[in-house]
C-alpha cells in the first residue's frame, strides 16, 4: 500500500548565496540516513544527474562533509542552523521547521516525482492478517475516517500499490549498488 508520490528537494538557506547544485562544491551537506530512499538516494541523484559527480562512491570528493543526521527534522535543522549548507530530503521535510525557519530556506533543485511511504509486509507474513491490515489501511479512506490519517504522518489516504511503479527505486539502488 502507499499514500501518493512525491518529489524529493535540496534545501539551502535563502541568505547562502547558493543558487545552483554546483554551488555546492566544498559545501557540507546533511542527508537523513544512508538507506533512505528520498532521504538520499534520490537527492544524491540530482547530483550526478546534474553531471556533477559520476556515481554516489564520488561525493565525498565533490562535498567538503557529507552526514547522516539520523531523520528528515534532523538534517533540515542542520541546514537552518547554518550547521551544514544544504539538507537533501523529502519536499514536506520544510514543514518539520519553524515557521520563522520556513522563511528563512528554500530549495535549488527537485527530483521526478517518486513512489511515497510505501506500507510493505515481511515474506511469510500470514496471507490473511495481510488482507485484514491491507483493508483496515483503506478503510480510513472513508470519510467517518479521515480525521485518523492526521497521525499516520498526514496522508491524504491509501491506495494498492503496484509493485511496477518501485522500478525505477529498484533501478537506482542497483545504480548504487545497494542491490544485486
């Protein structure tokens, strides 16, 4: 199951001066977490889309610091704290700011739009505890259940998912190799 797609976003301070991917050459940079698909894998993408670098193994020479700040909260406050230049992460990661911070950022790149907060179950699971979750999933798509999606990381709801459209996700972590 999965909420919707989304796009992921390099995010710099407005008063940085940088205005371009390149810019970010010697700048140190915040990603959420090594393995995460939208926390780096994809920001790290707009990179050697951008030609910057040829493959992820080559960011460390292009980035003067590259982190793993442990989440997207951690890695935007990185970059609105002036700790880091820029933070890679999920085009909602802003709203994890204070107002008073949203003013003060922005972003200089976005990806494609890619699969989003995909709901998946362990090999073996149960196939009828699966359908059970799986209807319990879309059942808070009906309106007497909305108001219960604002805790499940604000959805606007569920659909099935079609394995076809994690892909390209597939792809780019064989690109990474991260996949056999």
């Amino acid at each position: 199951m999965t909420n919707r797609a989304t796009q992921v976003e390099i995010f710099v301070r407005r008063d940085s001066g940088i205005e371009t991917l390149a810019d970010l050459r010697n700048k140190d940079i915040a990603f959420a977490d090594p393995i995460s698909e939208s926390g780096y894998l994809y920001p790290l993408a707009e990179f050697v889309d951008a030609g910057l670098f040829a493959a992820p193994r080559d960011a460390d020479a292009f980035f003067g610091r590259v982190f793993f700040a442990g989440g997207y909260q951690q890695a935007m406050q990185a970059m609105a704290e002036g700790l880091v230049d820029a933070a890679g992460a999920s085009q909602y990661a802003d709203l994890l700011l204070s107002p008073e911070q949203q003013a003060q950022v922005t972003w200089i790149a976005e990806s494609d739009a890619i699969p989003s907060h995909v709901v998946i179950a362990r090999p073996g699971l149960d196939a009828g505890l699966q359908a059970r979750f799986v209807d319990t999933m879309l059942r808070l798509n009906a309106s007497e259940n909305r108001n219960l999606l604002r805790y499940l990381y604000g959805p606007d709801g569920y659909v099935r998912a079609d394995t076809a459209n994690y892909e390209g996700v597939r792809a780019m972590a064989r690109r990474y190799g991260l996949l056999g």
